[in-house]
C-alpha cells in the first residue's frame, strides 16, 4: 500500500513538473489571441491514471501556472481581465483547470469497466470542453467588456463570432484534437511501462 500511495504521489509530481513545462513553452505559440493549452494532456493523464482529485491537483497546478502568465503580461486578454477583476479571473483560472482534470476523471472512473478506450477517448474531449467551456462562459458573463474589445481587435463583427470562430474554431478544436490522438497513445505507454 505505502508504495502504491508514493509511486502515486510521485508520478503525480513529475506530471506537474510536465504541466509547468508545457505551459511555459506554449506560452510562444499563438492561434489568435489565445495559446493553446497542451497541458491538458498530462492533467488527463494523472486523472486517468491516479483518479478525479489527482486530475483535479493538476488542474490547480495548471491553473497557477496560466496565472503567473496573466501576471507577466504574457496573455493581453487574460491580462486585461485581471485588470477588470482579479478576483474572478484567479477564480475562473482555477475552475476551468481543475474542472479539467477532475470531470474527465469520474467519467473514466464510471466508463472504463465497460470499454477503457472509449472511456479514455471521452476524457480526453471532456477536459477541453470543460476548459474552455468555462473560460467562454466566464467571458461572456462576467468580462463581457473585455470580450467585446477583443472581438474588435481582432475584427469579429459580434462576441459571438469572436467565442465561436476565435475561441472555440481556432483554439478549442486544436486542443481536441492534439487530446485526442495524445491522450490514448501517452496512456497506453505509461500503463505498458507501469
């Protein structure tokens, strides 16, 4: 047990070692206004492998690391939603991360006894859904103005165009599929070599 609860523990780490990785490299690479979040691969992975509360750890270690970033000015969006509310920015960062990581890992939980490919399948669209689901949600809602700024730079006619051609056509898509074709190989690596 006490080595199942410490390989668990530290496997758990390495893969937020992978996340802060991930993220601060893909903090250059740019689909519109957004970077796409690979990290999300490694949360899946953890909420796979070690359960809804390790994915939902992940999630969290995400979420500060996307943060951080808002801090540094690396995301003008994001940044200028912690102008306009720091508190709810810090709060949707955190939500959509752990969402992330701890939906995805109940439905394995629930789906993989019946077929464990398609309940890996399933959580690897589930954490982008919930990631910037959320986001989209806390944009529209709560930094609506900040949203109709953006859609403006970057010549959207409506926020509405903006949250589904911007967002969701460019940013979410790629996340799904990277998700997708990553997620079973990466597990499938991992439990052969476990």
């Amino acid at each position: 047990m006490r080595n199942s609860s410490t390989k668990k523990l530290v496997s758990t780490a390495l893969l937020a070692a992978v996340i802060v990785v991930l993220q601060t490299v893909a903090s250059g690479i740019r689909i519109g206004p957004f970077t796409p979040t690979l990290s999300l691969i490694p949360i899946i992975i953890g909420a796979l492998l070690y359960g809804p509360l390790a994915g939902a750890f992940l999630g969290c270690v995400f979420g500060v690391i996307v943060i951080i970033g808002v801090l540094s000015g690396a995301e003008p969006m994001s940044t200028m939603m912690m102008q306009t509310n720091p508190v709810m920015t810090v709060v949707l960062c955190l939500l959509k991360g752990a969402a992330a990581g701890f939906v995805p890992g109940v439905v394995y939980k629930l789906l993989k006894d019946r077929n464990d490919l398609l309940a890996t399948a399933v959580s690897a669209v589930l954490a982008p859904i919930m990631n910037t689901g959320i986001f989209s949600i806390g944009l529209v809602t709560i930094f609506l103005p900040v949203a109709e700024k953006f859609a403006g730079e970057y010549n959207f006619a409506t926020v509405g165009k903006f949250l589904f051609v911007g967002i969701i056509g460019g940013n979410f898509l790629f996340e799904l599929l990277v998700n997708i074709v990553l997620v079973p190989v990466v597990k499938r690596v991992l439990s052969a070599i476990d």
